[in-house]
C-alpha cells in the first residue's frame, strides 16, 4: 500500500538562479599564494625569496601547505626553508631529460 503524499514543507533557505552561483574558489591564502607565485616566475636560478614571518598572517604551515597545493597544480615544483624570522622559497628545477637509444 502507497503511504499518503506529505504536504508541501515551506523551504527554509532562499533559492537563486544556478547559472548565478559562484563557481571556483578562492582560498584563504590566495593572495600571498599568488604574491609568491608572481614572485618565483621571476626569480632568477640559485636565488630564494626572503618572506618575512610578520607577512604570513594565517602562519608559516597554512602558507607551506597552500603554496604546495598551488604549486603541483601548476606543474612546478618549489622548496622552502625558514628560520625564526623569515619562510625561504625558491624554484627545484629539474634535470634535463636524458635522451634514451
């Protein structure tokens, strides 16, 4: 036997447009992230960029991890270090592909 149709509930949320929904994401770090970005394309070979700590308002770590993330999405692969004053960042490049006979 079929269970009898509920009534309608009034929507709790309002409703909008898909078309008019946001799309992508802009994180947190975006503009360091993208800051540093700028910065590496820029750099020249066996230079580092000095980031002072008071820049990094989110921390260190936060700012690591999200430069990675952003990093591998590019296809580029970069390095950092730091000390109690400044994060270090600089460009890995990789080896030239040997050619195979």
């Amino acid at each position: 036997m079929r269970t009898p149709k509920v009534k309608d509930a009034p929507m709790h949320f309002k409703t909008m447009v898909r078309s008019d929904v946001p799309q992508g994401r802009n994180g947190k770090h975006k503009e360091i992230i993208s800051i540093i970005i700028r910065d590496l394309d820029q750099l020249e070979n066996g230079a580092a960029l000095r980031v002072p700590m008071s820049e990094l308002a989110a921390g260190k770590a936060k700012v690591r991890s999200a430069l990675n993330r952003a990093a591998r999405k590019a296809g580029r692969t970069v390095a950092t270090a730091s000390d109690g004053n400044f994060l270090y960042i600089w460009n890995v490049s990789k080896p030239p592909k040997s050619a195979v006979l």
